[in-house]
C-alpha cells in the first residue's frame, strides 16, 4: 500500500503535487457524502478496470483500516447491490465513456432501497475518475513496477512504508494542515499494518483455496502461449515479447494478483474501442462549446459535493501553468501551444472537439512514438510496459516525461468528469 512511487514522481512538480494531495486527501478522508469504507471499495473497483494491482492493493489497506467488511473483499457478489449497481457506470467511464447516458443516472438513482442520491452519485463519480486517471500514471511512470526499469534510477523508499500520500511528502509542497491532520492517521496506520495484513491472508486463504490453484495453473498455461506481446493500436506498434512477462521469481506472486482482481470486475472483456467519428452525425461529437467544465462541469459538481470542484478546478489550472518551455522548443513551438496539442489529441481520442482548434497541429507537434504513448497511456494503460517510458523519447528528461503523464491524467480525468456530469445535467433538467 505504498505511495512513495507516484508521489517521488509527482514530486518533480511540487505544485502540481501539493494541489494534489489536497483534492485526493479531501475525496478520501474529509466529509462527504459517501461512507469512508465505501470510497474505498469505490476506488478498488476503479482500479481493477486497469488491472493496476498498485492502487487496488493500497486500498484494499484503507478499506480495511476505514472498517470495511473483509466478505466485500471476495468480491463483487459480496457487496451491497447499491455498490454493485455501480459496476455498468465504472466500466463505461474507464472505457468508453462517450456511452453514458441520462438512462445510467437514472437507473442508479431510482432503485428502490437501493437508489442513490445525487450527492452521493457525484461523489462516487469523481471517485471512478480519480482512479481511473490516477492508474494512467501509475502505468505510464512505471509505478507499477516494485523497482525502476533499467536505465532509471530505483524510487527510493520511505519509512514508514505505509504512510498516506501527504505524512510520505512531507518536504514536496504539502501544506502543514493537510500533514497535521493526517499524522494521527498515519501514526494509527503503521501499528495496524501487521495484523490488517494476517487479516488479508486469511480472507484469500478461505476465499480462494483449490479453485485459486486450478485458475493459477490455467493463467500460466495461457501466459506461456501467448507471450506478452502488445499491439498498439495506433501506430501498430509491437512490444518486445518479454516485456509484459514477470520476472521468474514473481510468476506467482503476479499471476496471484491478477487472479484476485478479477473479482472485483464485471465484463472484462469490455475496453477502449477507437472513438467512431461520423460527420453525418454531429450528436456523436462532445462539443466543449457546448459543456465545458468552466461553464457548466465545475459549478454542479460544486453544487452536489460541496469545495470538491475548486479543487479539481485548482487542479486542472495547475496542471496547465507547469512550465514546459525547453519540451516546447524541441518541438518548435510554444509552451502553451505543445500542452494544448496533448490536452486536445487525449480529448479527441475520447469523442470531445473543440471548434477552435485546428487537429492538423496534433500530427505536427507530436512525433508518431510520442502519440502511441499518449494512447496507450490513456486508454490501456494496463498495456505499457516498463520499457516504453524510456524508449519512445529519449530527448525528453525525466520530469518532462512525467510533466506529459500529469497532463495525461488531468485531461483523461476532466474528459470521464465532462461525459458523466453532462449526463447527470440531462437528468436533471
């Protein structure tokens, strides 16, 4: 359940992580609308669409730390059918989130004793699409992985190994308050580390026994068939063959992993599809002019989940006003016009236009390998490898790798925000 990974990276932008931590810190742990315990399950479920055992490990943790039921931890069939309920809308923003409609919202919000209220709903929202972003990063920074690939330098570990993202920042720009309120917490967490663990173990002993060995021994047998090979769809490029494979001496530890995130997902077959582009039909396009965040997004979400969407919005902004001059210039062109051609080419690829923008730049400021990167980060993350971080753009330094991985995940997590707060509106009105 550690966080130093993501947060060393976040880290290269102190800012950006500053403002970070105070939005993740106010979803997950302040007043809400939503029971602690839930947000957790919530976050689990976000994450299992990716396959990120990163995130879903970390709050299997909070879950249970919050008093969440260990029986929930079985999986989907063992939760309440309000929390499953949730799973059709999950899988529709992880995926293809152009699909929501006013039908998805009113379903959830009118189903007898399990219905959820708006505020609830919004909560919950916000939620899918922190985790679903925040996987993007993990996958694209190779957070995933227990140690840097080759070539980078190990992330570096931090003591207590089990501190919350701000207690684990604590010289990275996080403000005082944030870290007074959370080291009690902290404190609190690391005496319980050791038995929440024996409770875990038991919770998979008695869950999975022989059928866990027979879907075990089943994963491997499809492994070696398959290989790891990736194909990306854009660009068709291929991934060296052992990229995606264990280490031999993790086989089962990773094989163990995936097999129990499958539980916490429906339909795993259902992914990214390329966004179906259709002149004729002017509907199939999300016009920001149309809803846009600043208008429209921003003041509902504040409305239903009360400081969320100052946060998010401080969030986004900072995200935009990292500077970026020496990526720009190898490009040849502006700091502001290089970001804006990422912001948009992730926008486009989930269905939203902007009538202002010429898409011609996208394919002039941005150089084929870096496009296939952007998309395979954005729309299956669980396919980068550890590899593609280094490779695809050698010219670029560290942080400016993960200053494009940041715009990666604001930009997914507005995109998911604009599609499911456009959909609540439509309900609404």
């Amino acid at each position: 359940g550690r966080l130093e990974a993501v947060t060393q990276q976040m880290g290269y932008h102190p800012q950006y992580l500053d403002s970070f931590l105070k939005m993740q810190h106010y979803l997950l742990h302040m007043d809400g609308p939503l029971p602690f315990d839930c947000r957790h399950y919530i976050a689990i479920m976000a994450a299992a669409r990716h396959q990120c055992r990163y995130l879903v490990n970390l709050h299997v943790l909070q879950f249970l730390r919050a008093g969440g039921d260990p029986q929930w931890l079985r999986g989907l069939d063992f939760i309440p059918p309000k929390l499953r309920n949730l799973n059709e809308i999950n899988k529709i923003l992880a995926h293809r989130p152009w699909l929501i409609t006013k039908e998805h919202i009113e379903k959830l919000l009118k189903i007898s004793e399990w219905s959820w209220s708006l505020a609830e709903l919004v909560h919950a929202v916000v939620l899918l699409a922190h985790c679903h972003a925040l996987a993007s990063f993990v996958f694209g920074c190779g957070c995933e992985q227990d140690e840097g690939p080759a070539g980078r330098a190990p992330l570096k570990p931090l003591s207590p190994g089990n501190q919350c993202f701000c207690e684990a920042t604590a010289g990275n720009g996080c403000s005082q308050e944030l870290l007074r309120m959370n080291r009690k917490r902290s404190l609190d967490s690391c005496m319980e580390l050791d038995s929440l663990r024996e409770r875990m173990q038991r919770i998979h002993v008695e869950t999975e026994g022989r059928e866990e060995t027979r879907l075990l021994q089943q994963d491997r047998e499809e492994g070696e068939r398959q290989g790891a090979e990736v194909g990306v769809q854009d660009g068709r490029h291929r991934s060296d063959p052992s990229a995606g494979l264990p280490h031999p001496a993790d086989t089962d530890r990773e094989v163990t992993s995936a097999t129990n995130l499958a539980c916490y997902m429906q339909d795993p077959d259902f992914g990214y599809q390329d966004f179906a582009r259709r002149d004729e039909d002017q509907t199939q396009v999300f016009r920001v002019q149309d809803y846009s965040w600043e208008d429209h997004g921003f003041s509902l979400v504040n409305r239903l989940y009360s400081d969320i969407g100052h946060l998010l919005d401080e969030k986004f902004r900072m995200v935009d006003g990292l500077q970026s001059s020496a990526m720009a210039k190898r490009q040849g062109c502006e700091p502001s016009v290089f970001k804006r051609g990422i912001w948009n080419y992730i926008h486009c690829m989930f269905g939203i236009r902007y009538d202002d923008y010429d898409y011609a730049e996208v394919n002039q400021l941005l150089e084929r390998m870096l496009k296939v990167y952007i998309k395979t980060v954005t729309c299956y993350p669980e396919k980068t490898n550890s590899e593609m971080f280094d490779r695809f753009w050698k010219q670029f330094k560290h942080s400016e790798k993960v200053h494009v991985n940041l715009l990666i995940l604001e930009a997914r997590m507005q995109a998911e925000l604009l599609y499911a707060l456009q959909a609540i509106t439509q309900y609404m009105v």
